[in-house]
C-alpha cells in the first residue's frame, strides 16, 4: 500500500470526506485530492501533521509494508503468538503493530485478546485494563471486520471477562445486562451474580441458561446422529452418542411425568432403527420397548411445563415440538420417516412390540 492509498484509507476510516480533511489540514481540497490521487506528495511537516491526525506513524503512512508485514499479516501473526502462549514475542509484535496501524480493527481486537489471555495467564492487572481499551477501540471499529465470528457482542462479552477477572463485577454485570439479547450472557451473568452473593438472581439465570443449553446441544446431537448415520454410515457411533443423550435425559427426569420422557421416546425410537441397519433386531426390540415405556408415562400425564424438570428454578416456560401430538404418535412419525427396506423392517418390530 502507498502513501496515497493510505491517505485516502485513513480518511475513509475516520468517516471524513475530502473537504473535512482539508480543512483540518488547513489546506485546499484540491491538494487532498491531489495526494490521494498521487499528482502531489505532501511536504515533510504536512505529512507528520497527517500522521498526527491519523493517530499513525509517518512510517505507517508512508507505507509500512515496504518496510515488513502488513496490517493483516501482522494481525495474524498476534493471533498466533495468543494461540503460541508466546507472550514475550507477542508483547513486542502487538505493541509495534498498535504503533503503526493505530486503526486497523484486526490488529487493534488481535492485540486486545492477546492482553486478555496474558492477563488471564499471569494475572497482570495492567494487561488487563489495555485488553479493555483496546476492546473499546474495536469496537468503533467494526465495520473493517470480516470475520463472522466476531461481533459487538462478542467484544462486550471479553469486555465483561476483563472486569469480572479485575473483581469489578458490577461492571462486569452492567455490560452483560444491558446485551444480554435472547439470554446470550446467562451463563455469564450467573458466574457474576454468584460472585454478588446475589443466590436467587444466580439461581434463575443458570437454570434458564442450562435448559438453553440442552436444547441447543439436542438439535445439534440430532443433526450429527443423523450425519453420521445418513451422510457416512457410522450407525454404532450415531446410536452410541443417542445413548449418551437419553442417559443425560433420564438424569434429568422427576418423580412423575415431564416433557423429556417424550424426547426419549423419539430417541429410543432412533436407535431402534439404527440397530435395524446394524442388522440387530434384538436390541432393536429392546430399544422400541423402552420407547414405548416412556411414551406410556409421558400420554398418561403429558406434561410440557420445563419448571417440572429437575433442577430448573427459571421462569416459567413451555416446551414445544413437531414429534406428534402424543408421544406414541411421535414413535410412530420417527418411524415412518425411514427409507425402505428399514422402514418396514422397523414398522413390523414395533407392531410385534405393540402386540406385547
């Protein structure tokens, strides 16, 4: 990148048009447009008054990549001293790129974990508060950024980290409140509030957070048994991680009937049909017969209310599904989904164990 190229650059960053920076400069708008356009290069006190401006070096300015790597290049080479846990390195790395691209997002956010994961690693309180700044910085700078996993919140939520880990947790909590969209923060704010001594408040929120979580781990273990078993033929691993599933169910079961005996009974359904494909009828049998046992219990008493799970203390809230209006129905609609020859083969064991 050249001088004139970066000058038009640093413009565009600081969302100005040509007439703004030629007045700050105290200069016409056609020598800004001359420098952008290379038909003139400022003089020497012109281009340290740019810099200035800039919040850059004139090295920087002038074009840091003829003199070594640039700012993406110098960003990831942060990044992989973060991943390293080489700190030494990586402190001089990120101090030389903040020198001379003071607004790059990728340099400034690298820079920011790198200052967090020292601080994490060595307890350095001054690291620490740079992380902060420097998350504030990448903030304002988001539109530069093209990597989808990074976004406002996940800068507020590193933001919230640094004072938690500095014992600011009022701080911490504020931030975590005030863009806690769809209780994307819970579990954070429970580390938090525990911290408070506040019991009830950690209470509610870790239990809202938890019920979240399993139900966002349920529609990714279904997406994987499914992929495992259709898109690679992996029937054992995809039944063993369905197994593992209705173990983590059952552990959450209370004394009488609750929605998750009705999961179990979609999932018991789905090993059957995967020891249908293992050509294992017998534990395909065993597997339709502990579905229709808790299908039993789930129809006597269908029960959707999440506050009858065991150690749920949220809010009050309602599960939904499209497993059938009962849980027998549900069995019955997993089974049917199934390709030939599995599904008749499938259909005729349940209809043996329905006879039983």
């Amino acid at each position: 990148m050249n001088l004139p190229e970066n000058i038009k650059n640093n413009r565009k960053e600081m969302n100005l048009t040509q007439e703004q920076l030629a007045e700050a400069m105290d200069v016409t708008v056609g020598a800004v447009s001359k420098w952008e356009s290379g038909a003139s290069t400022p003089d020497l006190s012109t281009l340290m008054a740019l810099a200035d401006f800039f919040q850059t070096s004139t090295d920087a300015l002038l074009g840091f990549a003829l003199q070594g790597m640039g700012a993406d290049e110098q960003a990831a080479v942060i990044k992989q001293c973060t991943g390293d846990r080489a700190f030494e390195k990586g402190r001089v790395k990120a101090e030389k790129a903040l020198q001379n691209f003071p607004n790059h997002f990728g340099v400034i956010y690298r820079s920011a974990v790198f200052y967090e994961m020292l601080a994490l690693d060595t307890d350095d309180k001054v690291a620490f508060r740079k992380a902060i700044g420097l998350y504030q910085r990448a903030s304002g700078l988001l539109e530069q950024n093209t990597d989808r996993e990074i976004g406002l919140r996940t800068i507020y939520a590193h933001i919230s980290q640094c004072h938690h880990c500095l014992g600011e947790y009022e701080q911490a909590l504020n931030i975590l409140k005030a863009h806690n969209e769809g209780g994307m923060y819970d579990d954070l704010l429970g580390l938090t509030l525990l911290k408070l001594d506040r019991w009830d408040e950690a209470i509610r929120v870790s239990s809202e957070s938890l019920m979240e979580n399993l139900t966002r781990m349920e529609r990714s273990a279904m997406v994987l048994w499914n992929s495992l078993s259709e898109g690679k033929g992996l029937h054992r691993e995809a039944r063993d991680l369905q197994e593992w599933f209705i173990d983590l169910y059952e552990g959450l079961y209370p004394e009488g009937s609750c929605y998750l005996h009705k999961m179990n009974a979609a999932i018991y359904a789905g090993c059957a049909i995967l020891s249908v494909k293992l050509e294992e009828e017998d534990k395909a049998l065993v597997y339709l017969r502990r579905a229709k046992a808790a299908a039993e219990i789930f129809d006597a008493a269908p029960n959707y209310d999440a506050g009858d799970i065991r150690f749920y203390h949220g809010r009050s809230a309602t599960a939904h599904d499209d497993f059938g209006s009962t849980a027998m129905e549900g069995i019955l609609q997993t089974l049917r989904q199934q390709e030939e020859p599995e599904r008749s083969r499938v259909l005729a064991l349940w209809a043996q164990v329905q006879a039983e």
